[in-house]
C-alpha cells in the first residue's frame, strides 16, 4: 500500500489534479529541495532509464525525434507489463489492478503495417489499406497507435495488420514526407541499367569507381570489378608482415622470406635505435 511520495518542484508532480488524486488516495506528498536531483533519485533513476530507452528505439528505426512522446509511452507500456518486482515476482501491472497482464496483443514496435481506410470514399480498384508505421499502444481504448504515412497523422485504430518481419530502409527520415520505403523499381547492377554515378551505390566499400580510368592500370577482368595497381600495392605491403601459418622453429622462419625480411627490419631498427 502507497503512504507517500517524494518527488521534485516539477509541474508534472506539482499541480491541481495530482495534488486531488494524492488527497483522494490518502497519500502524503513529500518534495525533494530544489536543484538537488540525489533526493529523488528513484524517479530521476527511471526517467533516465526511459530516456536511453527511447533514444536506442528512436535510432534504431530511424525514427524523428518528434516521436519521443509516443516512444516513451511505447516504453512505459511494456515495463508496466513485462518487468516484475524481484521481491513480489510480479509486474506493476499485476501490483495495481490485482491480475495478471495479457500481452498477447504485442507487436514489434516500428514495424510496417496496414491501416484500414474507414474515413475517406474508397472507389472499387482503389486501395483500402495505408500503409503506417506501429508507433504505441492506446491508454484510453483497445487500440493501436500508428502513423499513416499517406495522411501523416498518428491515429488510432483496431483495424491494423502488421508485418513484425519487414525492416524499413536504413535512410534519413523525411521530416513532411516521412519513410520512402525500398522502390523494387530502382536500377539495380543485374539489370544493366545503371550510369557512372549510380552504379557506385552498388559496389562494395573497398571498390572505387573513376570514370575513363586508365586502361594500362587495370589488373584482371574489368566485368568482376575493378583493383587498380595502387590498391594491390597497398595489400602487400600489409600482407608482408602477416602469416597465415606461424613457424615454430628458427628453420621454418629461414624458409619463409617474410619472415627474414620482418627480422631484417627489427635487427636495422635496433641499430638506428642504438639498442
């Protein structure tokens, strides 16, 4: 049973309603000094928590910030319904309302989904469906809270289907548009419709692409991409102080020449040291 609590001068905690609810439930509500967040440190503690929460979601979905709101919620839901006390061995949710939560209804958070259009005239061939993005649970309903990304409007509703399997696009979010999903449609390397500046796009990290490169600097088959004189320079240089196979005699290391002319430079390397 709650007898009081302790919390800052912030006007989350100090208000009207809070102060009628506390009053109600016979609670007594203390407050920490002010600029001295160590004397709440439960609270501080959880808003921190909630905060790197939010903050790993947000990226790793590549979500705006101005989500922060339903991405908090989102976090709050779950604990509230997953995380149990160590010493009771039972959620807050089961705490407060004496039964056990049902999380059967939870979906992946971020995922693609389909929102059933019930506001606008739907023709017969046209879409009944937008296409959203699952953001949060309603608080006040048995509903879920998406973003439609046709509207771009956060709306709540039940009639949703989700795809828990489908990653967006790893690009920056547009602000007004919001997510420009994968165009199955774009030129791609095995359809040979690409230019020069596209076709890097496509090319691994290592590979650099130079429009009119000299021809007598191509080593092997141009069609399997391209290594320049410059790039396998750089690769023996490296790979001359490393061994797949290490020796384990004196007269193994005398038949590998890496390995003599690794030794060579440590023995001219004490004698410019003066070692």
């Amino acid at each position: 049973m709650i007898s009081s609590i302790r919390s800052d001068h912030g006007g989350e905690f100090q208000n009207h309603d809070f102060q009628n609810i506390c009053e109600i439930n016979g609670y007594n509500h203390n407050f920490s000094t002010p600029r001295n967040p160590q004397q709440n440190g439960v609270v501080e503690r959880k808003n921190r928590n909630l905060q790197e929460i939010a903050r790993t979601m947000l990226n790793e979905y590549n979500l705006p910030k101005y989500f922060w709101a339903e991405v908090v919620n989102m976090a709050y839901y779950v604990m509230n319904r997953v995380l149990a006390r160590p010493s009771l061995s039972k959620t807050l949710y089961e705490l407060w309302n004496k039964k056990k939560p049902n999380v059967s209804y939870f979906k992946v958070f971020g995922c693609k989904c389909f929102i059933l259009n019930e506001n606008d005239a739907i023709g017969k061939f046209d879409a009944k469906s937008d296409e959203g993005i699952f953001l949060s649970y309603s608080s006040i309903s048995k509903a879920f809270r998406v973003f439609n990304k046709r509207t771009l409007v956060i709306e709540e509703s039940i009639h949703v289907i989700f795809n828990e399997f489908f990653e967006f696009k790893k690009k920056d979010f547009d602000d007004d548009l919001g997510f420009d999903d994968l165009n199955l449609n774009e030129p791609s390397p095995q359809n040979g419709n690409l230019d020069a500046s596209s076709f890097q796009i496509f090319l691994p990290k290592e590979w650099k692409y130079v429009d009119a490169h000299p021809k007598e600097l191509i080593i092997g088959d141009t069609s399997k991409g391209v290594q320049t004189l410059s790039s396998f320079k750089n690769f023996y240089a490296h790979a001359i102080f490393l061994s797949q196979i290490e020796p384990k005699c004196i007269d193994d290391v005398l038949k590998d020449d890496s390995w003599v002319i690794v030794m060579q430079e440590e023995l001219n390397q004490f004698k410019r040291n003066e070692v």
